[in-house]
C-alpha cells in the first residue's frame, strides 16, 4: 500500500500519522507538499492530517481546501482511491466538498482534549475491516470545531445509506451520554458515497501503543493497509 | 512625528523608567546626551526584565554546573545532555502583567516567548507546562482571568502543535490584582547542532525573519504617552497579539535552514525586540553591529527608528548568516511564506549603529549596552522567624474524613481537569502519563529515553520562611521526578517577586534564591535557565514570593516509568519518610482553620537525597508497584491521589507519629513518599533494608476497596472524594459558586 501525507502550512499531526502508517505497514508514507499540484503515482492512500491549516484563519480548512494540491485530491477520490482526512483534514474534506455537512464550535464552546470512546459503524469498508460492528474503541480527540452539522436531509441520506463512520459514545456505548461536542447523532466521522473518503474528528493515530493510552486506533491503519495489500 | 534629536528633560528619562543616576551612567558611557532612539534603547536594554539588575548579584550564587550541563543561564534558554547524544533545551519565563491586562493574548504570547527561546537553539519543542497563580476565587476577576489565561495558552500551543503536559494552577488572595502566569517549553536536539546567540566574523549580514514589525508592545507603559506625539497617533496597546500559526510556520523554517549549515548565530525577539536580539549577538561576540532600518520588513507605514526598535511584535528571528548563504535561506523562508530581509551587517567596531533613511540614529558602544547595565546591591531585611507551632496545640475542629474531603474539593488542591482538557496534551503521541500525576512522562522520539517534567513551588512556605521555601520548591521538584522513576537532572526557575526596592520584599528574594542555592547543590539538581518578574504588587502589597521551579529528570528507558495509581487490592502501603505532623504553614491550617501561621516545614537534604535514593531504588528493582511524592495536603491527601488515579480504595490503619492523628495526616513533613509493593513478605523485606540504611519507614495501610477508610472513622467512598475532588473548579468555572 502506498500511502502519502498531505502537509499543509499549519498542519501539526501529520508526524504522528506517519508514524501510525509507517507502524501498521512497514513502510514510510511519502510527504506531500500544499504546493504540489500532482499526487506521487502509484498512491492508494492520502491523508490529510490534523492541525491547523492556516491557523484556522478565516474558517477551519477554508484555505486549505483551495491549496493546488487538492484537486489531485479530488481527482484521486473520483477515480476511487481512498482519502482520509483527521481532524482539520475532516474540516478541510468538507470545504473541498468531498464530504457534506460542516464542523461548528463544540457545543461547549471550549476546545477539548482527551480520551473518548467512539462506536465503529458497518465494517465492510477500507478503514474499518479490522474492527466488529458496533465496536467501542477508546482513541483521542483534539478539537474546538468539531461538532458536526448537517441538513436533515443530509443527515437522513448519510444515516440510511450506512455512512456514519463512527459516533461518540461513553464506555457503556451510550451516544447521548457521550457526546462530547454537540455533533448531530453523535457523529464523529463519515464516509462519501462510495465510502472511499473518510471524515473524522478523531484521532486514531494518537493511539497505536500500549505505552501511551492504547491501542485501539490500530485498527484504522491496519485495515487500510490490509485493504491495498489484498487487492 | 517623534523626532530623534530632542531634548532630554527628567521627565522623558522617567518615563522611560530610568533613574536619574542611571541617565548619568548614560552621560558618561556616550559622552554626549543621547538621541530618544538611544534613550529608547538604553531603557529597554537596562530595565529589569533585561538586565537583571536587582537580582543578578544574587543570582551568581547558584549552582549551575554539572558534567551533563551543556548550556547554563546566559542563552536563550538551558541545555543538558540527555545521552544517546542528545540534548534537552529548556526553560520557563513569566508573563505575568500582560495577562492581567489582557488574559488571552497575554498567556498566549507567553507561550509563544518560551517556545521560540527553544527552538532558538536549534530544538523541536516537545512539551510545555504551566504554573498559574490567580487570586482568590471570589475576586470579582478570577474567573474572567482564569478562562481567558486557560483559552490563551491552549489556543497557542494546540495551534503551534505542542503538548501540554503538565502545571499547577493556585489560587490566594494575595494574587487578586497581579496574576502569575509561568509557562515552560521543553525540546530536543541533537548535542552537536546546538545554535547560539553569538554572533562571529566581521561582515556577515543579519538577517531578519518571521513576521513583520508592528507598533504593538512598544515600551508598555512608560512610553504610551501622547506628549512625544505631535500627531496624536490612537494609542496602541502594550500588549502583543500573538500568532501561533506564524510561530509554527517560523519555527519548522529554522529548523529547515539550520540543516543548511547557512546559521552561524540565531537570536529571537522577545522582551525588548529587535535592540535587545541585535545587542546579545554582537556582545557576545564582540563584533559591532549596523542595522538599515529601511530593510525592516513591517506592517505599518511610516514607523520611526524609536519604534522599531521597541517593537515587541511577536514570531520574529534575528540570525547572523554565512556569507554566500542568503539565496538558500531566502528560498526556505519564501517556501514557508514568512518575511526575509538582510537588514544589516556585523563590524569589527564594537558599536551598535541603527540608520534609517540614510541617517545615523543611534550609534552606541555595544558592550557597555549590556556589561555596563547597572547593577543593586539592593537594601534587604531578612523575613521574621516564625515560631514552631507544636501539633499538641492544634486541635481539629473536625473529623479527619470531612478534613479530607473538604481539601480534596478545595481551590487548590481540586482536580484541575477542567483547565488541562482544553490544552493539547496528546498530540506528538509521546506523553506516556497525562497530566494530574506527579510528574509529566514524555517520551523522547522512539524512545527508549523519556523526560520527567514537573513544574513546583509552595508560596505559602516562602512567605513563612523564604530560605526554607525555596529549598522546598527545588526538593519537590526532585521528589516529583524520582516518584516518576527519573533521575533529576536540572532546573529552571522563574523568580516571581514583589517590588525590590522595598527591604522586606528584596529579602524574600534573596532568602529564597539561597534556599534553592542551598538545595541545588546538595541536590545535584544545577540552575541552567531562568527568569526574573519584579514589581509583582497591587496597591503596595505585594504577591506571595513565588519561585517557581522547573525541573527535568532522565528516564533511562520511559517502558519502566512509575505512577501513583494503585495496582491491586491487598497491596501494602509504605510511607518513607520522617513524619512528625508537621501543620505550620500547611494547607490542612489554610482550609481547616483558616490560619497561614507557623513555620512552614523544614527540608533536610540530606535525608531528602537518602529517601529518594532508596525509593529509586524500589523502582528500578521492581519493588514498587505505585510511587507517590508527599507535599501540601500530607498523607491523606497522598493516598487519596493515588485511589482516585486507579478507582481502588485503601485503608489506613497505623499511624507513623506519636502526636494527633490530624497532624500525622495532614502534616507536611518533607522529603516523602508513599509507596506500594505487592505483599506483606516483600513490605517486611523492604522495611527491613530501609531499617538497616538508616531510612524512615511505616506501614501504613492496605489497598482495597471501594472506600478511603481513615484510622477510627467511617469509610468515605471514592465516589464521594471523586465528586469533591471533579466538582469544584468546573461548578466554580460556570458561576455556580
């Protein structure tokens, strides 16, 4: 599999990324610049990672979302390869109109740092086939802006077409409970229509080792990389 | 306009904060009466913030070598060798006034400040703390100061891309109207690609790079004044706006140029700006400097020399580059879209010359801008002795359980989750135990090397004893460090103080400046950077003395790194450590009985040293299966931590004093640990073995349960201590109380 990371001016997580990919596939992702108006050939995966592009300026991934290198972002995704966006690369996603919805300020207004529980929607797509349905996975988030908000009729195509990626919950699996920002349905993360662009607030790249808070973002990676490894 | 060639009356040279026998040194130095420029720039120069020159007699008494040292105080910040040749830079400075004045942007550029005094010196940050003094919580201001100080700091390093990891926030009445707001930045480089400030070979360019030069921190408050103004110009504000995305962007291009091989000396511009970055590089290096101020890039027209060189506008660098480099380091700087101008040159004729529109400005000599800096012998008394108060003479108004919830709830000692959850303390993926231990763990890189970072100090104990206060804040900095399984390794301190020119407060500077001498070098634990906030006072009373210490410890390898949470059930508790019931200047008086009497607790480094010695030692042989240092709030407050940290009660049913069972409790004797190990066999083992080396040592208790049980009382659930303990500052936070 053949990964690269986008960085973008601002952008602060995309060494731990790497360090998640390199982790699950043995191998270094390739770093992207901004600038750059193609993707390397042969690239299965981007990803655009956590941070804060532009320092947030304006609106979060505003200007990002018209940096050269998003069109072959978006070429990429139409052909079908697979893009995820972290965090502000979620922020940037939905600017660039690859996924609906917006990230609003957290419900509490304040930013939020901490370990949260997360509910893994359906399994059948590239970035979750190492987890069970309905799994609860323990991973960090990082945010001021990430209570996610849709159109209701947005929200009923992305909830009956099974492209809610992952929801907020507590320990016990309860999304009202554990809803930490005010996200619609508790929404952390979603998929495009051809569950080949994932959203998602949330960082599961922070949580790859025993040593520091767990290890139940493998998954992600390890399913990713799976999904190119197979096919 | 302002003109450059005025008259000097005594007014101007006041408000620029200059004695009138330091404009005389001024006379003397240059031989003619200075231009305002020159004034400007003496004043910045020679203030206390910059020249230290209340404190810097005093200061030459500390400690500050040791084989690991590789930079002590002078540069930007301090560097010791961590092994596997690499190197920890790191140090901590106030933002104190600027935050009372403006929360956010006051915290934030403070962040901002020790960030770039790190990654100066050729090191990635990768983790800050804090230390945060507010006023009383009832203060008509604190929560307004709190939530914006809190805002501020998040919002620049979660930005910046730096974990927060640890801190102390308190509260007194004494910090109603001057807050203090310490922040500490840490990074690593490698030991050979460390950068300096001074400045070598005659002709190379200096170069300026970063953001531009606004009118904003000009002079503070001495110099907003309309008077020198003929055009009336809208006042600015003396506070920065801080901009953590041009410090990011700042910060990975000098990284990136430094790996050219282009930087021979590298300065950045904090207090002081431009004047004070330029000046440091020549004196060090004893080369002149000439700066054309018409390179300077800047965000307003028609800015004078006056201004310019007072600026304090945040995210600038000033470095002296190898000549024939300026192509390369340009492309770096455009890539990143910062600002890059060659903006002068240095001389071989040790004057520091400033011309604009091809006119000479300023042209002083540049040694004496800071060798020549006058120097106080400040007037001092030394603070009263208090009387011992015996533990015999103290009755508790209360039961020792309610005692203990009531602390556990209290301002001070109430989780401070509610702070901690708006920093960023997971990003880099290295912080191996989060904030709300004793002891930050970040790992190095991959490791296997980690960092035990820890930010102390005990106001009430310096205000009782000032010798003895500072003492304590270095010993609990070790005891934090070794409870963490490192090795302490060095400090910075960050002196907040009142007003010097008064006796009583100078004395509280110079006593604890001793004290932490005192411990520094009994200790092993050297001073390689620091700072110094004078003039801390409100209506002539002045802050609590509060030096507060950061210190660094090595973990040889982080997989090994101790915590406080307990382990099992049926686990024994040790105490180690001798335990009197020590409640003069405790915080059991403070929020019991609302008295700050007494003589805080006395630290013997020598058995503070033993002590932990031997608890490293239980560490690193697998013995302890839980670490927990004692400081304010005593035992109870100890071995309730370390329930709430694991969710596993304990009882404690023998106490170490002869004495009342609220002072063994609640006491705050020093240099103490509480540890757990596994069995009753392997507590008789380890008692026996601190028996025969001559160590304090008491069985204390047993874990287990769901329920703090205190010696003759009823059990109190975790759930209870939880909710005292998580309950507070966020209801407090909400205006609920």
């Amino acid at each position: 599999m053949k990964s690269a990371v986008i960085t973008f001016p601002g952008s602060n997580r995309e060494g731990d990324v790497i360090r998640a990919l390199h982790h699950a596939s043995g191998v270094a992702p390739m770093k992207i610049w901004h600038q750059d108006h193609t993707l390397p050939h042969g690239t299965d995966l981007v990803v655009l990672p956590g941070g804060f592009s532009y320092g947030d300026y304006l609106r979060c991934g505003a200007i990002a979302s018209r940096a050269p290198v998003m069109d072959a972002v978006r070429a990429h995704a139409a052909k079908g390869g697979l893009v995820l966006g972290i965090c502000n690369g979620f922020q940037i996603l939905v600017e660039s109109g690859l996924l609906p919805g917006v990230l609003m300020r957290n419900a509490g207004l304040k930013f939020i740092c901490k370990m949260q529980h997360l509910k893994v929607g359906r399994t059948d797509t590239p970035f979750t086939s190492a987890y069970t349905k309905d799994q609860i996975i323990k991973v960090a988030i990082a945010h001021g802006e990430g209570n996610y908000v849709a159109d209701p009729d947005t929200i009923t195509a992305l909830e009956s077409e099974g492209r809610v990626a992952f929801r907020y919950c507590d320990a016990e699996g309860d999304t009202i409970k554990g809803n930490p920002n005010g996200s619609i349905n508790a929404i952390a993360g979603i998929y495009s229509e051809k569950l080949n662009v994932l959203g998602m607030m949330p960082h599961p790249e922070n949580l790859i080792e025993t040593l520091v808070g767990g290890i139940d973002g493998r998954g992600l990676f390890a399913s990713v990389t799976a999904f190119k490894g197979a096919a | 306009m302002m003109h450059n060639k005025i008259t000097i009356t005594p007014d101007l040279i006041a408000q620029h904060g200059l004695k009138p026998d330091e404009y005389q040194r001024i006379l003397k130095l240059i031989g003619r009466e200075p231009t305002l420029t020159e004034l400007g720039i003496f004043s910045a120069m020679w203030n206390e913030h910059c020249s230290y020159k209340s404190s810097r007699l005093h200061l030459r008494g500390l400690p500050t070598k040791a084989p690991w040292v590789i930079q002590g105080p002078g540069e930007n910040a301090g560097v010791i060798d961590i092994g596997d040749g690499l190197a920890c830079v790191f140090k901590m400075e106030s933002h104190n006034h600027p935050s009372y004045i403006e929360p956010y942007q006051g915290a934030a550029t403070g962040v901002g400040g020790i960030l770039r005094d790190v990654f100066t010196m050729g090191a990635r940050p990768i983790a800050t703390l804090n230390a945060l003094r507010f006023g009383a919580p009832d203060h008509p201001k604190t929560r307004h100061l709190v939530s914006g100080v809190v805002a501020g700091i998040g919002g620049y390093g979660n930005s910046f891309g730096v974990p927060t990891v640890g801190g102390q926030t308190g509260f007194h009445t004494r910090y109603d109207g001057n807050i203090l707001v310490n922040a500490m930045a840490v990074g690593i480089a490698k030991t050979n690609e460390i950068f300096y400030a001074k400045a070598t070979g005659v002709g190379n360019p200096i170069v300026y790079l970063g953001s531009k030069t606004g009118r904003d921190g000009i002079h503070g408050a001495t110099m907003a004044s309309a008077a020198f103004d003929d055009t009336a110009e809208e006042k600015r504000p003396t506070v920065q706006v801080g901009d953590p995305f041009a410090e990011k962007l700042l910060l990975e291009a000098c990284l990136e140029l430094m790996q050219t091989g282009a930087v021979i000396a590298i300065q950045d511009m904090g207090a002081a700006g431009l004047t004070s970055s330029a000046v440091e590089m020549g004196a060090k290096g004893d080369l002149g400097i000439e700066l054309d101020l018409d390179k300077v890039p800047c965000r307003e027209e028609g800015m004078t020399a006056y201004e310019m060189m007072l600026s304090e506008s945040q995210e600038r660098m000033l470095m002296v580059l190898k000549p024939g480099k300026e192509k390369e380091a340009e492309a770096i700087f455009i890539k990143w879209g910062l600002d890059f101008a060659i903006i002068g040159h240095t001389t071989d004729t040790l004057r520091f010359v400033i011309k604009q529109h091809g006119e000479v400005m300023a042209d002083l000599p540049i040694k004496e801008l800071g060798d020549e800096a006058p120097l106080y012998d400040r007037p001092y008394v030394e603070t009263p002795k208090r009387p011992v108060l015996a533990p015999n003479t103290i009755a508790s108004p209360v039961s020792n359980s309610d005692a203990l919830i009531r602390l556990m709830g209290s301002p001070d000692f109430a989780s401070k989750r509610w702070i901690w959850e708006q920093y960023d303390h997971l990003i880099l993926g290295n912080s191996v135990q989060q904030p709300g231990g004793d002891a930050a763990v970040v790992r190095v890189g991959d490791g296997p090397h980690g960092l035990a970072l820890t930010s102390d100090v005990t106001p009430r104990y310096c205000e009782a004893d000032p010798f003895e206060g500072g003492k304590q804040a270095v010993a609990e900095a070790y005891r934090n460090i070794i409870a963490v399984g490192g090795t302490p390794r060095a400090i910075t301190d960050n002196l907040n103080f009142g007003n010097p020119e008064r006796p009583e407060y100078m004395g509280q500077l110079v006593y604890c400046i001793r004290g932490i001498g005192a411990a520094c070098a009994e200790l092993d634990f050297p001073v390689v950077s620091g700072n110094v906030s004078l003039y801390n006072e409100t209506n002539g009373r002045g802050i609590l003395p509060t030096p507060t210490i950061g210190g660094v410890g090595v973990i040889e390898d982080v997989t090994k790194a101790m915590d406080l949470a307990f382990k099992a059930e049926g686990e024994i508790i040790l105490l180690i450590g001798k335990t009197i019931g020590w409640l003069g200047a405790s915080a059991w008086l403070a929020t019991i009985l609302n008295r700050e009497d007494g003589a805080p607790p006395p630290v013997n480094l020598a058995e503070e040293k033993a002590n932990a010695a031997f608890v490293s030692q239980l560490i690193a042989d697998g013995t302890a299966t839980a670490v927990h240092d004692l400081s304010d709030g005593g035992m109870a407050v100890g071995v309730a931590e370390m329930a709430l940290a694991s969710g596993i009660g304990a009882e404690i049913t023998v106490l170490p004093s002869g004495g009342p069972q609220h002072a063994a409790l609640f006491g705050e004797d020093q240099g103490r640990y509480l540890v757990t190990v596994r069995d009753a066999a392997t507590a008789q083992a380890v008692i026996a073995k601190a028996r025969a080396a001559d160590i304090a040592i008491d069985e204390i208790g047993i874990t287990g349960g769901a329920t703090l049980t205190l010696p003759a009382e009823n059990p109190i659930s975790l759930e209870t201590l939880r909710h005292a303990h998580e309950t507070w500052l966020p209801a407090y936070m909400a205006g609920e109380m």
